[in-house]
C-alpha cells in the first residue's frame, strides 16, 4: 500500500529532519585522521541502526577494518528488482573542531536563529539526517520506490575512507550489489548569480588525490665545513619549484558545462585567455571552481634535520596534490621532468571521478528540484575536493553530488565545510527533505 498522494508522511519526515540532524551532531564523531584517536563512528552508527530499526529496517552493522569504525548497511526493495540499485551514501565522521573558535558548542547541535550549529552541520549530518527522514518516511508509510535504493552510513570519509567506503568496496562488495548509480556530498546546493536567479549544483566529478612525498638525499656532515652536497637545500628547491609550478590550463567537460550555465543565467564571459580572472565574478564560489581549471600541487609538510650543526643526509616535504580526471599521466610526466631523477617521490591517492550530466537520474534530479523551487537552473560542477564517491567509483557506480538544499543568497556555503560555525538553515533542511523524497520515490 502506498500513500504517494498523502502528505502528511512527508510532512512528519520534514519536521524530524531537523531534530535528527542535531542529535547526530551532537554525537562526536571526530576523524582525526590518526585511527588511534578517532571516536564516535560507532555510536553514531549504532543510533543510525536504530533509527532504521525502529520504523522495520533490517540493518546491516558493519566494522570496516578496524574496532569501532562503525558502518550501517540497509537496502529498501523497489517495484522493479531487476532494475539497477541506487546507493545513497553519506559518512558519519567529521572533523576536529576546536570549541573556543565557536559561538556555540561545536557538537551542542543547537538550534537557534533560523539553523541547525554544529560540526557536521553541512559535511555531512545534514543529508545523512535528509536521507534517514525519507528512509524512516518511505517504511513508515510504505512508499515502494521504482528501483532498489541503498542506504549506507559510512566511517572515515574524512581520512580517504580506507577504514570506511574503501574497505568496505574492497571487502564487502556484496553489500553493494546490483548498484549501478550513488548519490552523496557535495552538490545540490544552490548559488545565487545575479538579480536573485538561483542554480542548483549538481557534482559531476571530483579531481583525483595524491599525497605525495618528496625526499631528497644528501650526505651528511658537519655544519661548519664546505659542503656541497646538502639534502635540506635540495630539498628546499625542489620544494620551491613544484610550489611555484603552475600545471596547463584544462577545461574538462563538466566545468565547460557549469560556466557555459552561468553565462546563459548572468551572461558573465569566461574567455579561455582569462579564465582565472573571469571566475573571480563568482565570489566566494570561484575559490572553488577556479582549483578545478588546473592541477595543483601545494606542499603542506616538511622535515629534516635534528640538531643546529649536523648536516642530515635525508629531508622530506609532503605536497597535496589534486589532479582533474584524464590527467593522471601526464601530471607524472611533469612533476618527473620538473623534479629530476634526484627527488624521490612516493605517493597515496584516490582517483579522480567524472561522468556525464544526462540520463533519466539527472532529469529526475533537476525535476525535483524545480517542482520546488520554480525557475532556478540546475548546472554540472566538478568538485576540487574528494568524496567517497572514489571508492564506489571502484565497483562501476555512477556518482553524484545530489544533497539538496535551497541556500540564503548571502551565505558563504563553501567557506563552512570544515569551518568555524558550521551550520545548515532549517528551512534548507526541509526543502531538501522534500526534493530528495520526490527524486526517490521517481528514480
Ligand atoms: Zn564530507
């Protein structure tokens, strides 16, 4: 039985989307990114569990690599089983968050002045709130969506998911099977361009990740003497050199598409000989949009030494570098011939993701959030940053950056993930709680 004319189930939904968020916020979940320190991940997942549990969810608990790295796993059949399943994925971890910065508790989860505070608040409590109102709403009333859809709760999105989406898509890749589409973090926000003319983002692609060391050896000595062969000055121009790089401008599809959008809403140009510049019209946006023109390389860590006079033979630096889809080798090519043989490079990493904006997934996204919010636009945008989305990407999945939420114009959205005074407007809460229920229940 179904009630897919009845609102008052979403009505329900949209009102305990917000009590949810703040008592997910209020459980510390801090990824410090040092598996010895981080708390939290399974209480949240357990009280994720239980939320499921409570409306007739079986749930599946899962500990991805390690005690305490809580996953919760639950799949909600749909009208057509042979249908490809959709993933939607959110992670329960968040991170560090220093309470003298704050106006609030940064894992007090208040509600106040119009939004829900806290650590998590945007990155990402919000939508895993979003998604388990609309999961407890579909149960609750039982609303059978077209297709398969799989909830999953997920640890240490924070560190690169090697104890959270990673493992799990490397261990337990039944969990996901029959999964061909993921949405999650971080797109379905909205923009406002000029004379209040509002875009929904909707995350297409994600520049890949390395972390890359560099060491240069020397041979050591005493700091008195000549010496020629000093691996901390080596290391320092090698350092220098990447730092200051700057890689070729690259203009992949899905930022083709987003700035060609921006010009038809604005009529703003983004001519190829100034890119950079023109993408400074987007404000607080183009710190974003203008990182995904280019790869970038920033060292961020370096070591050597241990005592005034003693030349050390090794010295290290740490350079995060984030590469656009397709340019994997010749990014390798360049840092090899910029560098020398003299540098070694190690390096982890993550891909990069990237797929069309088309197909019935993306006009069932852009139809639900028109249905709410009339007249806005719905543009591709790559994200500069990364998601688990690179580990489904592994199994074959399709991702997108779909957490709905219709933004103030003067909120500098980008500036709260990791930020001080992260906080998500209650009203976005409950218009993303609609669009994403309406994009469910016709995808
Ligand atoms: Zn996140």
């Amino acid at each position: 039985m179904s009630d897919m004319g009845d609102g008052a189930g979403l009505l329900v939904a949209q009102d305990e989307v917000v009590e949810l968020a703040s008592e997910l916020i209020r459980i510390d979940t801090t990824n410090t990114g040092n598996p010895s320190t981080v708390v939290g991940e399974r209480a949240a997942a357990e009280w994720v569990a239980e939320k499921l549990a409570e409306v007739g969810y079986e749930t599946t608990y899962v500990e991805s690599g390690a005690k305490g790295r809580g996953n919760v796993i639950a799949r909600l059949a749909g009208a057509d089983r042979s249908r490809g399943a959709l993933l939607v994925h959110g992670h329960l971890d968040v991170v560090p968050a220093d309470p003298s910065e704050w106006s609030v508790h940064p894992f007090s989860g208040a509600v106040q002045d119009g939004y829900v505070w806290g650590r998590g608040a945007v990155d990402m409590k919000d939508m895993v709130a979003m998604s388990l109102a609309v999961a407890r709403r579909f149960k609750r009333d039982g609303v059978v969506p077209p297709r398969d859809i799989v909830f999953a709760f997920l640890a240490d999105e924070e560190a690169g998911g090697f104890f959270g989406a990673k493992w799990l898509v490397e261990n337990r890749p039944e969990l996901f099977e029959g999964v061909t589409e993921a949405i999650s973090e971080v797109g379905g926000f909205s923009i406002t361009l000029k004379d209040d003319a509002r875009a929904y983002l909707i995350e297409t692609a994600e520049k890949g990740i390395r972390w890359l060391t560099l060491r240069v050896r020397g041979t050591a000595g005493h700091g008195s003497m000549i010496h020629r062969d000093n691996a901390v000055a080596k290391l320092a121009e090698a350092v220098t050199k990447l730092g200051r790089h700057q890689f070729p401008l690259v203009i992949r599809p899905s930022v083709r598409e987003f700035l060609d959008g921006v010009t038809e809403i604005t009529g703003w140009d983004f001519p190829d000989e100034d890119i950079e510049g023109a993408v400074g019209k987007l404000g607080a946006l183009s710190r974003m949009i203008g990182a995904t023109l280019r790869d970038t390389a920033n060292p961020t860590m370096l070591s050597a030494g241990y005592k005034a006079n003693v030349i050390p033979s090794v010295a290290q630096a740490t350079v995060d570098c984030r590469i656009l889809p397709g340019r994997e080798e010749a990014f390798d090519r360049e840092l090899a011939e910029l560098l020398g043989p003299d540098v070694e490079r190690e390096w982890v990493g993550l891909p990069p993701v990237e797929t069309t904006f088309d197909g019935a997934l993306v006009d069932a996204m852009a139809a639900s959030i028109t249905a709410e919010d009339p007249g806005a636009k719905v543009l591709p945008y790559m994200l500069s940053g990364g998601t688990d989305a690179k580990s489904f990407q592994q199994l074959g999945i399709r991702n997108f950056g779909f957490a709905p939420l219709r933004l103030p114009a003067d909120l500098d959205f980008s500036a709260l993930f990791h930020g001080v005074d992260e906080r998500v407007p209650v009203d976005a809460l409950k218009f993303g709680v609609r669009v994403l229920e309406r994009f469910l229940r016709n995808s």
